[in-house]
C-alpha cells in the first residue's frame, strides 16, 4: 500500500504524488492514503509517496518493468555469492 507508516516519522511526513509516475495523480488523492484509504490511487506504491517536508523533494524513480534475475531464473547466484567479503578485501 502507498504511504503505508507515513507520519509515524513525525508531523513532517505526508503523502504525496510520484511526478515520475506515467499515471497522473494529484497530491490531494494521496493525502488520503494517510486517513486509511485502501483503493485507488494508495494500492499502488508507484502512484504515491512518503515524503518528509525537511528534506529535498526527490520522489522515486519509476519501476522499470525489468524482471529480477532470479525470477527468471531461480537457480542463479546473488551478487552476494559472488562477490563474497573475502573477494571484496582482496580488492579493497
């Protein structure tokens, strides 16, 4: 859900639109995912977002439609297997 836990930060988070969304919202119908609103546009988390008054306004980025490797394919290796700590101190 958009927005959820949005103002348990502080009295400085609100809800508002995504700018790079390809689907235009409006910061007024995202305010209302901060009352509970459960439906359209808060059951996207693409739509809206949390953002904190004290900082830059830098909504996020849009999803790119891309498939994660490993839902591809599931027998393919993080990038944690294989760039394990020891080879990153080798390299450090």
């Amino acid at each position: 859900r958009a927005c959820a836990g949005c103002g348990r930060g502080g009295d400085s988070e609100v809800c508002v639109s995504n700018q790079n969304s390809l689907v235009p919202v409006g910061d007024d119908e995202c305010a209302k995912c901060m009352e509970g609103q459960s439906f359209w546009p808060c059951d996207d988390p693409d739509l809206c977002w949390c953002w904190d008054t004290t900082r830059p306004k830098k909504p996020p980025a849009p999803a790119s439609g891309l498939y994660v490797a490993s839902e591809l394919d599931p027998n393919i290796a993080s990038p944690c297997d294989i760039l394990t700590r020891e080879k990153f101190n080798l390299l450090a």
